[in-house]
C-alpha cells in the first residue's frame, strides 16, 4: 500500500483520501475498506472556520470550541465519539461514516455489500432504523450529519455545490451507494448559516461516547423550523412530515417513542 500526499487539488490522481483517519482507518483494518492507493489530503482541504464556512478538514473539537457556530453543532460535535476522536476526526469524515449495523460490519453479504437480504429485517435490529427501512435497516450514524441538515448547510466540492441533503440517498436494487460523491469528487468546505436559534439532542445507551440511538436536531432560521434526526434511518433524515410516518421494526419501536419525547424537547428548546 502507497502513502501520496499532494500538496495541491491538481495533484489528485485516485486513491481513497484519509484525513485525521477515524473512519478509513478501522475499515481496511477489518477489510470492510480495500486501497492499494491513500492519499493524505490534510495539505489540500481548507481546515478551519470563518463565519459562516467551516473547512471540511477541520476537527469537531474545533467546531464544538467555536462560539460563532450554531449551537445545534456545536452540541453534535461535543456528543460525538470521543475527546480523542473529536481532536482526530474531521467534519468531512464525519458526514461520510459507514454504517454501524453490525451485519454489514461482520461482511455478511447485505444488500449493501451486493447481497439480495437485509439480515437485520430478520435477525437482532435494536439499533437500526424507523424510516426507509424497507429495503435496508441501516442506521446512519453521524450527529454532525443530523445537525447540519436541519442548519441546512451547503456542501462544496472540488466540482460543485450543493444542497448537505444532496449529499445523500437511499441505496436501491441498482445502486447500493448511500451518498452521492463521484468517484474523485472531495468534500472542501461546508456552508452552515446563521441560526435564529438551534439545538441537538440525543439518547445514547451511554451517557457519553456512544452513537445515536436517536439524534434529533433542529433550528429556527427566518421563521422556519427544520428537524433532522440521526440514528433513525440509512441516511441522516430531515423531518418532513410527521414522526407516526415511521415504520419500526419489532424491535425499533422503542426509538420511535424517544424520537417523539426528543422532538417535543428541542421545539421547546427553539421557542
């Protein structure tokens, strides 16, 4: 395996792109991740914030550090993972976690891994998904993501922008992917606007540390509120109808019950 480090975006030529590592790093530990090729690309993402643009490279501790950041950021960065994670992982990572269902962590052949089943539908699901769960349980896992998406951020690329809810789909029959980067394409920045008012709210089975049972973000921006959840889907999920539009599984209906309790809690944080 090969270590590149381009010292600019035109230096880009394949490779998977590892940042503060978090994430690629467990992957091709467990063989979930195969790479002849990483490309360090800590010289070539901005890190860092200025107003309203938060460099793709930069961490979550620095986020959560960071006054000028809407709260309901700031709180996902400083319940995500770890202190030593928050000071590794970055943003971008971030947004781009695999999923933690553990039938496709142990490489069973899921639908995500081009099978023809999803093992949790069937098998143990506490910690998958309510919504859009029909042809894959998964759950997704960031908060960040979550946060982000009821902010409604923007995404940029090294070839374009975009809208942080474009950055994700459904995975289907005939496209099992879970996000919508081409190959080559970069995260670089992040556009998060000013909020009226925001929070993040989660249930974890740890009162520190752990991924999102149920994440629930939401912010007031010019009189519109919008409500985005982690942990309750295969993708970070924006709100758009009502919470009894779930569909739980056997064993997720629990989740729906903390979602509701999490929802009443944040309209009220927002006011």
């Amino acid at each position: 395996m090969k270590l590149l480090r381009p010292s600019s975006l035109d230096e880009l030529d394949g490779g998977v792109p590892l940042a503060g590592g978090t994430e690629v790093v467990p992957l091709l530990r467990d063989g979930l991740l195969a790479a002849d090729v990483l490309v360090d690309v800590g010289a070539v993402v901005p890190a860092g914030i200025d107003g309203t643009r938060v460099g793709a490279g930069t961490t979550l501790a620095a986020i959560a550090a960071d006054a000028q950041v809407p709260a309901a950021l700031r709180e996902a960065c400083t319940l995500a993972a770890s202190p030593q994670l928050r000071n590794m992982g970055t943003v971008a990572g971030n947004l781009l976690q695999a999923t933690r269902c553990w039938y496709w962590r142990l490489d069973y052949p899921c639908r995500l891994h081009g099978g023809d089943r999803c093992h949790a539908r069937d098998g143990e699901h506490r910690e998958h998904a309510i919504f859009a769960n029909d042809f894959c349980a998964s759950a997704h896992p960031s908060d960040v993501a979550a946060a982000l998406l009821a902010l409604d951020a923007a995404v940029h690329t090294n070839r374009r922008a975009f809208p942080i809810a474009e950055l994700y789909r459904l995975p289907t029959e005939d496209d099992r992917r879970t996000t919508t980067l081409e190959v080559g394409e970069l995260i670089l920045e992040l556009e998060v606007p000013a909020a009226d008012s925001s929070c993040y709210l989660k249930a974890m089975d740890r009162k520190r540390w752990a991924f999102p049972l149920v994440g629930v973000a939401a912010a007031r921006i010019g009189g519109t509120a919008r409500v985005a959840l982690a942990g309750v889907a295969p993708v970070p999920w924006l709100l758009e109808g009502s919470l009894d539009d779930a569909t739980p599984l056997p064993g997720t209906a629990y989740k729906l019950e903390i979602a509701k309790a999490l929802h009443r809690r944040a309209l009220t944080t927002l006011g």
